[in-house]
C-alpha cells in the first residue's frame, strides 16, 4: 500500500470520528436544553431557554450534516465542527451545571 494512500486513509477515519463525537456531544446538548425549564435559566443567570435551544440546535444539524457528507465522502468542514463543538461545549460546561442546580423538581 502506497503511502499516500495510508496517510489518506488515517485522515479520513479521523475526520470521521471527530464528526461523529461533535455529532453525539451537540445532540447530547440539544436535548439537556430541552429539558431544562424556563425558570432554569432564568433564575441561573443565564440567556434563555430559546436562545440556548436555537443554538444548540443549530449545532446539532449542522454537526449531523457534516457528519453526513462525511460517510458520502465528500469530506466535511473543519471550521463549522469547530464551531459547533465550541458552541455545544460552552453550553455542556457553563450552563448546563448551572441550569441543572435550579431545576424544579
């Protein structure tokens, strides 16, 4: 196997598996965001159910997305994972400890 080839191989078996970790991690956010409350986020200081729905919404579909043109093989963008992994993180690791503290019960 020639080694262009090999190099091509690894690249694409890493690009598919950090799609598929940003893919699990913003629909794992989408759905932490839906089930908080408004009052959650309200009370935690934090923007809004709406707002942080919207976007970790919008990281879902397009980390999903690229995942997709990932498995057709027409490669994926590097700049719209970072973003929506950075997005989905910032949610995960700020506000989702803060949302789930005030939840109502």
């Amino acid at each position: 196997m020639s080694p262009i080839i090999l190099v091509s191989l690894v690249d694409t078996l890493i690009g598919t598996v950090f799609a598929l970790v940003i893919a699990v991690m913003s629909v794992w956010a989408l759905i932490v965001a839906l089930q908080a409350t408004n009052y959650a986020y309200e009370s935690a200081g934090k923007r809004t159910k709406t707002f942080w729905v919207a976007v970790t919404a919008a990281c879902a579909f397009f980390s999903v997305f690229s995942l997709y043109t990932t498995f057709l093989g027409a490669g994926s963008s590097w700049l719209i994972q970072l973003i929506a992994a950075t997005a989905a993180g910032v949610f995960l690791a700020d506000v989702r400890p803060a949302v789930a503290v005030r939840r109502r019960r």
